[in-house]
C-alpha cells in the first residue's frame, strides 16, 4: 500500500495546490514541497529501513508489490511493484521533485497554483511509470506524464514555447501509440498461445514468440523508449523542449523523463524479447554511439547555454543506451548509475542556466562573460558541475560512464572505443561553459547577483549526492545489484530454455543467485568502504549473461583491469 | 400483437407520448420550464423502460420490422441518454434566444424517437420510416435559430443533401429487393452467393448504393461536405444532436446489418469500407488542422472519429462490437461535453465558436477550462479519459482481426489530431489578454450538466470494467 501511497501523495497534493493558489502564492509552494518530502522520506525509510534486504532475504523479486484487479474482464490488473532500479529511480524522483519546486520559488510568478499542480501530476505519473507491472497500467502513466509536462512547457516556456511544446507531444504520443499497439500483439499472441489474457508484466514474460513477430512487438517498444531516451534520430524533440521549458520542467525532462525511456528498456524490452533484442543490439550501440557523439559536438555548437545542455543530455544518455545493449551486469550497472548521475548533475546545470537566466535575461553565451568576479559562489558550483559533467574521477558521473564503458567493451570494442571519445568531446563542452560563462572578459554590463541562501542549498545538495556517489557507490549498487541480476537471469533463462519462465521459477531464479552469490558478493566490495572498490583483487569473475562476449576467457587488458575491480554482480564463480 | 410486444415497445411508446404530449401542452400553456421538465421526464421514464426492458422481455421480433432485442436496447440507451443530455443543455440556451422556443422539444422527442426506431429496425421499411422521421425533425432544429442567417443556410444544405441521400438509400434498397425478394435483413443474409454475375451485379450495386446513403448520415468521406456547414451554422445543442444521436443510430443499423450479412465474402465491401475508413480518417484530421472555427474543427474530428469506429466495423466479432458501441458512448459524452461548453459560453446572437471566444478562458473560468480540456484529451485518446479506453478498444479489436491497414490509419491520423486539439487547449492558456471582459456567468443546469459529463468522462475513463461488461453482454444479441 505505500507504493500507492508513493504515487497518490503528488496527485492529491498538485489537487490542494492548485485550490490553494487562489487564496496565497505560497501555499502551493509548500504543499508540493511537503508532499515530495513526505515522498521522499517513506522511499528513504524503505531504503534505509532494509525492506529491500528483507523482502531479498525471502527471496521475492520484488522489494514491494501492491496487485489489485482493476478491469478483470480484460486482464488489467493496478500492479505495482518496486525493486531496487525502481527504488533508486523513485528516490532520483522525489529528490529532483523537491529541487524542483526549491528552483521555481521565485521563477514562476504566475498562475502559481496551477503550475503546482501540472508539477505534482508529472512527479506522479513519472513515479508511476517507475512502478507499473502492468504494461497497460504503465502505458497510462507513460502519458499522465505527457499532458501536464506539455501544460508545464506551454504556460510557463520560453520565446518559442508553443513549437517546442507541440513538438514534444506529438513525438512522445505518436511512438506511446506504437507502443501501444505492441502491447496490444503482445497480449493476443501470448492470449492465442496459452489462453490466459493479460498485460502483466510476469504473466507475460517469456511469451513464445516467431522471431518475426518478436522483432516487429521489440520494435514498438524500443521506438517509443528511444524517444523518450532520446536515441538519435529520434532526438529531434529534445533540444526544443527543454531549452523552453521553465527551469523546473528542464530539470524534470533531463533528470527524470528521459530516465523512464532507459528504465523501459531495462524493464521490458529486453526481458520480453531477448532474442529479438540481441539481435538487435549492433544497431542499438550504435546508436547510442552516434548519439554520444553526435549530442557532444552538437553541444559545443550551441550558443544557448540551455541548449547545450540539452545536447549535452544526448550525449550523456547515449552512455546508458550503450550500457544497456551491452547487456552485462557491468553495462547495466553502470547504466543505472549514469541515469542517477546524469539525473543529478544535468539538473544542476540546468538549475544553473535558469539561475543565470532569472539574473540578466538571457541565455545566450555569446554575451556572458566574467561572472567569476560578481559572483564567486556561483562560478565554483558551476565549476563543480561542469566537471560532474565531463566525468571527473571522483564524482558519480564517471563511475557510471566508466562502469558502462568497462561493460560494453566486452560486447564492442571498436563502439567502446568509440564512445570514449565522447567523454574527450565532454570535457571540451564543460569547460567551453566555464570559460565563456565565467572567466574572460566582463562584456555583460547587467549586474549579476550571487547565489542567495535557497539556491545554494539546493546546490549543496546535489554536490554532496554527486560526491557521495563518486566515492561510494556501493549503496547504489548493492540495491541495483539484485534487481540487475533478476532480469538477467530471466533473460539468460529464456534465451538457454526457449522455454516460458514462470513467476515461480522466476522467483527461484533470484533466491539461487542471491545464494549462490551472497559471501563473496558481501567479502567483496559491499563491506569495504569509499576508495577501496577499486583495489587490487585477484579474485577473477566471470560476467553473467553475457550474451555478446566471444568468450569470457579472452585475457584481454581490459578484461584483467575489470578483474581488478571487484565489482558487483560478479561475483566468485571461478 | 401481443401484451408482450405492446411490452418490448414502452420505452418507444412514451417518447411518442411526451412528443405528443408536448406538442398538445404547447396548445394550453407557453412555458419554457415546464415543458423542458415534460420532456426531461418522458425521457427518464423511456430510459427506465428500457433498462427494465431485459428483464422482462428479451429479444423479441414486435411485427416483422422491428427487432427489440439487447442490442436495440444497448443502442437505444445510448441514444435516448444522450438526448436527454441535450435537451437539459437545450434549455439555458434557449432561454437566452428569443422566440418561441417550446416546438424545438417536440422536434427533439420525435428525432429521438426517429432513431430509436433505426437502431431497432431489422427491415428497410423501419429502417427508412425511422430514418425520415429523425431527419424531418433535425431539418427543422438546425433552422431553429431562424434570424441567423448561417443557421437557414446550414438547414438548407442539410435538406438537400439528406435527401439525395435518402433517394440513394431507396434505390439502393429496391435493387436489393429486386434480386433478394425480401427486404428483411435475415432474408437478405441468407441469399447464396452462387447466382447469375448479372445478378450479383444488381445486388452489390445496391448495396453500394445504400453505402452512399449511409456514408452520408454518417459523414464519412467522400459523403461529408455537408458536415462543417452544418455544424457550425446549427444552432450548437442542434450540432451535438447531429454529432451524437443521427450518427449513432445509423452506425447501429449499419453494424446490425453487416453482422447478419457475412461481409467478408465481399471482398470488394471491405474494400470499399477500409477505403472509406481510411480515407475518411485522414481527411477529417487533416481537414481539421485548417480551420479556425471551433465548430467546424470538431465537425472534421467527428469525420475522422467515425472513421476510427469503421475499424471495429471491419474487425467484426464480440469484441469489435463491443468495443463500437464502447467508443461510441465515450465519444458522445466527449463530444456532448465539448459542445455543451460552446452551448453554455453561446450569446443571444451567435454561438462561441471563434478561438478568441476561449482566449484565457483557463484564467477566467478555470472550472469550464478544466472540462473542456478534458473532452479535447479525451478525442485525443490520452488514458485516464473515456476516449482512451474507446480507442483502446478499437485497436484490440483490429488487432485481433489483424486490420492492419486501418489500424495504422487510426494510429497516424491521430498523432496528427493531436495538434489541433492542442490547439484549442494552447488558447485556453493564453495568458496575454488580461484586459478582456470576464467570462460570462454559466447557469446552475448548465454546470450541473457539464459536471455530470465530466465525472463520467473519468469513470468511464478510470473504471470501464462495467461499461465494458455492460457492452458485452448487450450486443451479444447479434452475433
């Protein structure tokens, strides 16, 4: 029931919000502001209180589940279900949900209420989306998502708003209803072969599938997930979107909407359709390779300090995309961290540009210039984030990008290497917006304020989350692990069986893993505090459903420098 | 004629009733109030009738021409509550008009009955008696506001157009009595298909004929042209009349008909339909990104609309009807929603149906704003809405059927009708004219109406299990 509780607090708080923006401006500030931080804490209390460790220990797949009947008839079931990528992307959520109303206290102005409420609802239904087991339930958030983000962009956007808002909606509807129509095949193939018609997400795993009809369903699913991510050709929405939305939905796009498209992909395109989408994967890391990049050097070309941010974000996500179709508990934990660290730090800069924007009217970087002088504060969170950016050691980023690259190696060198040079092309990004922002000559003759009291905390924040993941990221990883391991099993599963993984065996699956696993996994790395991941271990491991690997016994540089990282999800299988 | 058929024909009975009853209390007393409270109650008391209905007597053939059965009554409900909806919307419309205002009730109680007869009719001769009833009685409603001018003209094209119309219905009826013999549709569906080519020529040219006729009560393409006319000329209860309960009940026949006759060996009927389907899809869609008139952008949704609920036409099956006559009830409430915001913001001398009639009206009456924003989600098929499920239930049933063509015409257009609805909802949170006069006051029925519809909107939207059961159980008289 606390998952729901999850979900309805923002709803029931963006209703009072906007009743209340009539009486005071204010008082829809702090009833979304209470609500993401009631939010925050149930998911912290989870977190922190092992209900993970404890719903492990029983050997469940699932952290929490709530599944009522919601249209019997049909076999639409309101299941919910949260394990630890959920988990992590719920607390990303509520933590960005509450830096969001923190950054439009004094941006919005106008029709205060209302903006509070279109705020909370797209809070929601992105937590939803995070929660849904039911594909047609979780088709019904992926657009409550819509609507209100499209409101948040139209009403309270920039210049161009109306373009970038229509823009949004119709890419993000148009690939939904792809989507939709393979949810639909999905459900009358599996209904046609087994006779049981239903959209969850259990039931529906491992439905027998022609390699035809796998393709052509994985591809609706991976299209209408690709925009959202956005992949490259479908990117087209992005740059658009979140350079006229408000600061609020900028940093609610980047840090949380783009995630629900890299969740999708983890969730359901691969364990539905494991053939179809190995076969798919070269095309895949493509992409993503093209997408990272494609977004840097377009990032460097930008003029818009908020675009090129937005660009930056392709370039970031190609990151996760490629660790996904990597398909290893490397790339896939690395792409989760990446999703948390791109999530926080592309917020923050975001965050940034609409600080700046608020103090002299523009976000055009041709025309900063020297604000380190006026104001210091600013200029060294800048200098933090722009670093976060371009993945410095130490700071959550490049955990992610590395654990990804390390990942992905196995399945692609040349892409590995390929994509590094994304992170060559970052650093040129980052610090082109130190440089022109805040060094060089003052050309800019309007005043520009210091970081008052509220931003700077909210700043704070994120630095010490940012900092904390660089440092030690076992905590992060440790939840993801199992989760990550789950849906591997299943796929490995189905992919050595050809057979219909159950539930039931689904369940077994984890327990004998999370055995199987359990001392060394502890030994290892979990107990081992901040610098020590990254010891000297001679422990070899083997990568688990590694599907694209030629073989795991290839003693390549890379592969001993993994090795010596005793990382998650390895494991001691030697 | 037996008690039992007198029985299976109360819910028609009291509409002719309180049409008659209507007209005679016109005689004694001039009452605006009282009379939309006759009709209100001789609709109540027929929709009570017919839910009754199934528990008393089910599917029973009354004379050879009509068939009350549950999918009649499913349809006939549909149909009869939405009539009741317009007329409550009618009155504070009407009250602002000036005039005689008491005939347009009468008018209304006799199209309903006119449609009710359609959706039950399983003969041409009830089919078209029906018909002509409905469209006699609309000819005079879209002319009801006769000082304006557009509203003469929209009563005009209808006349000419509906009756061309209906001559091509009859011809089309008399060539397929001429090769059937029979003008019962299970006669008709029984006709083998191994005669003479001559023959069989006569008889698709009939029916292609009738197509013609229906296309064009239905508005689908090529049929249209009358359609932006007459809604926006109409006066706006009159256009959802014309939107809802006219195209309802012809696609109830027109699902009855095909179910009896096994359409899929024509092969060059579902051609001619997914064409139609398709075509009238895109066109209504596309159409409707041109105009600046309220009215008339939903006259173009209304083409591709129907266009949408061809699919689970061409699906056929339990499924396919169902979801039909699911689409159907979540689009009239959409649509009588929609049009009963531009009923409740129309002024004595025109009706609001300009983008600057909605300019800001987020900010002026955020209540209106919401439900209309509501009704446009919901033609845009975003869940959480009653069009969602409708369309949803559109593409289960041509997935199921594998209509893929049509599907992929359904899912494309309306990606596409996305702009304009958004269009519409862009205007209403317009922040810059701050100035202009505040919105005008609604009435009490007017947002008590408009409340209702909303509320069912998110039911139907959030809890469609009972419809949808409701639905199944009903049609399943035809199949």
């Amino acid at each position: 029931m606390m998952l729901i509780a999850v979900v309805l607090i923002p709803m029931i708080a963006g209703l009072l919000a906007w009743a209340a923006g009539k009486h005071s401006p204010n008082a829809p500030r702090w009833i979304s502001l209470a609500a993401m931080v009631i939010d925050l804490t149930i998911l912290l209390t989870m977190w922190n209180g092992r209900v993970a460790f404890e719903a492990l220990a029983g050997g469940g797949p699932w952290l929490m589940e709530v599944n009522l009947p919601w249209m019997p008839g049909l076999g639409i079931g309101f299941h919910l279900a949260m394990d630890g990528i959920s988990l992590l992307m719920l607390i990303l959520s509520a933590f960005l949900g509450i830096l969001s109303v923190g950054c439009s206290w004094t941006e919005i102005k106008e029709k205060v209420g209302f903006f509070h409420f279109n705020l909370m609802w797209v809070l929601s239904g992105i937590m939803g989306v995070f929660l849904a087991m039911d594909l047609f339930l979780f088709y019904c958030f992926w657009e409550l998502m819509l609507v209100p983000m499209y409101f948040l962009i139209v009403i309270w956007g920039h210049e161009n708003r109306i373009y970038a808002a229509i823009k949004f909606f119709i890419f993000t509807q148009f690939s939904g209803l792809l989507m939709l129509l393979a949810i639909l095949a999905l459900y009358f193939i599996h209904g046609h072969a087994t006779g049981v018609y239903s959209f969850d997400y259990a039931v529906l795993l491992g439905t027998p599938l022609t390699s035809t009809a796998a393709k052509w369903i994985m591809l609706g699913f991976f299209i209408a997930f690709a925009v959202k991510l956005p992949a490259v050709p479908v990117h087209n929405w992005l740059p658009d979107a979140h350079t006229e939305a408000p600061t609020a939905g900028s940093v609610i796009l980047a840090g949380l909407l783009l995630k629900t498209g890299a969740y999708g992909l983890i969730r359901f395109v691969v364990p539905l359709f494991p053939q179809a989408a190995m076969d798919f994967a070269p095309v895949a890391m493509f992409l993503a390779v093209l997408g990272i990049i494609y977004g840097a050097v377009l990032s460097f070309a930008q003029t818009d300090l908020k675009r090129l941010v937005a660009y930056s974000s392709i370039s970031h996500m190609g990151f996760v995309l490629l660790g996904i179709f990597a398909w290893n508990t490397l790339g896939l934990q690395g792409a989760v961290m990446q999703m948390i660290c791109h999530g926080l730090g592309t917020g923050a800069l975001f965050m940034l540009v609409g600080a700046i924007q608020e103090r002299i009217h523009t976000r055009n970087i041709e025309i900063m210039g020297g604000f380190w002088t006026a104001a210091p504060r600013m200029g060294a969170v800048a200098m933090f984030f722009a670093m976060a950016s371009l993945g410095l050691p130490g700071l959550g980023n490049f955990i992610g990008e590395f654990l990804v690259l390390l990942g992905s190696y196995r399945a692609s060198v040349m892409w590995t290497a390929i994509a590094s040079l994304g992170l060559v092309l970052g650093s040129i990004y980052s610090l082109w917006i130190i440089q022109k922002a805040f060094f060089g000559p003052k050309d800019n003759e309007a005043h520009v304020s210091d970081l008052a009291k509220r931003e700077l905390a909210m700043f704070a924040a994120l630095m010490v989350a940012l900092v904390w993941l660089g440092m030690y990221p076992a905590p992060v990883l440790r939840t993801a692990d199992p989760a990550v391991t789950t849906v591997q099993q299943v796929v490995e599963k189905q992919l050595q069986g050809g057979t219909k993984v159950t539930m039931g065996n689904f369940t077994d699956l984890g327990q004998e893993e999370i055995a199987s696993s359990k001392t060394p996994r502890n030994d290892n790395i979990y107990s081992f505090p901040s610098f020590t991941w990254v010891r000297t271990c001679t422990q070899s491991f083997t990568l688990k459903g590694d599907k694209f690997s030629t073989s795991a016994s290839e003693p390549d540089p890379v592969l001993r420098l993994g090795r010596s990282l005793a990382l998650p999800g390895g494991g001691d299988k030697s | 004629m037996t008690i039992m058929d007198m029985v299976a024909l109360v819910p028609l009975m009291l509409l002719a009733l309180t049409a008659t009853g209507v007209v005679l209390l016109m005689a004694f007393c001039r009452c605006h109030r009282t009379t939309v409270l006759v009709t209100l109650i001789g609709m109540g008391l027929s929709i009570v009738a017919l839910a009754l209905l199934p528990f008393v007597c089910v599917n029973r053939q009354v004379t050879p021409v009509l068939m009350i059965d549950t999918y009649a009554v499913l349809y006939m409900g549909i149909l009869f509550v939405t009539s009741f909806v317009i007329a409550a919307m009618s009155y504070t419309y009407f009250e602002k008009q000036e005039g005689r205002k008491e005939e347009f009730y009468a008018l209304l109680l006799m199209a309903t009955l006119g449609a009710g007869v359609v959706a039950a009719s399983c003969h041409f001769v009830s089919f078209f008696m029906g018909l002509e009833t409905l469209s006699v009685s609309l000819y005079a409603m879209v002319a009801y506001t006769r000082k304006r001018q557009d509203s003469i003209e929209a009563a005009f094209k209808y006349l000419m157009v509906a009756a061309a119309s209906a001559a091509f219905l009859l011809f089309g009826m008399a060539l397929v009595y001429a090769e059937s013999g029979s003008m019962e549709f299970t006669q008709i569906a029984k006709l083998r298909l191994d005669m003479p080519q001559g023959n069989l020529l006569v008889l698709l040219a009939g029916c292609g004929l009738m197509v013609v006729g229906i296309g064009f009560k239905l508005a689908l393409v090529p049929f249209h042209l009358w359609t932006p006319d007459v809604y926006e000329g109409a006066p706006a209860p009159v256009t959802a009349y014309v939107a809802t309960v006219s195209k309802g009940a012809m696609f109830a026949l027109l699902m009855r008909y095909f179910a009896q006759v096994d359409m899929h060996q024509y092969p060059s009927l579902i051609f001619l339909f997914t064409l139609i389907a398709v075509v009238s899809m895109f066109f209504g869609n596309l159409l409707a990104l041109l105009q600046n008139n309220i009215k008339r952008i939903l006259a173009y949704s209304s083409i591709g609309n129907l266009g949408y609920v061809m699919v689970a036409f061409l699906a056929s099956g339990k499924i396919a009807a169902t979801a039909a006559a699911v689409f159907l009830a979540s689009y009239f409430i959409t649509t009588l929603g929609a049009m009963g915001i531009i009923t409740a913001l129309s002024g004595k001398d025109r009706d609001a149906d300009s983008f600057e009639d909605y300019r800001g009206l987020f900010w002026k009456s955020p209540w209106l704003a919401a439900i209309f924003t509501a009704m446009l989600l919901s033609l845009a098929g975003i869940p959480l809405t009653a069009g969602f499920i409708g369309k949803f239930l559109l593409l289960e049933a041509g997935e199921e059927s594998s209509v893929w063509i049509s599907i992929a015409a359904l899912v494309i257009s309306s990606s596409i009708g996305l702009f304009y609805y958004l269009r519409i909802v862009l205007t209403m949170c317009d922040m810059s004219d701050k100035e202009s006069a505040p919105a005008k006051p609604v009435s009490l029925t007017e947002n008590l109406v408009l409340s209702c519809l909303f509320i069912a909107l998110l039911f139907v939207g959030i809890f469609p299990a009972p419809l949808i059961h409701v639905a199944e159980t009903l049609v399943a008289s035809i199949l």
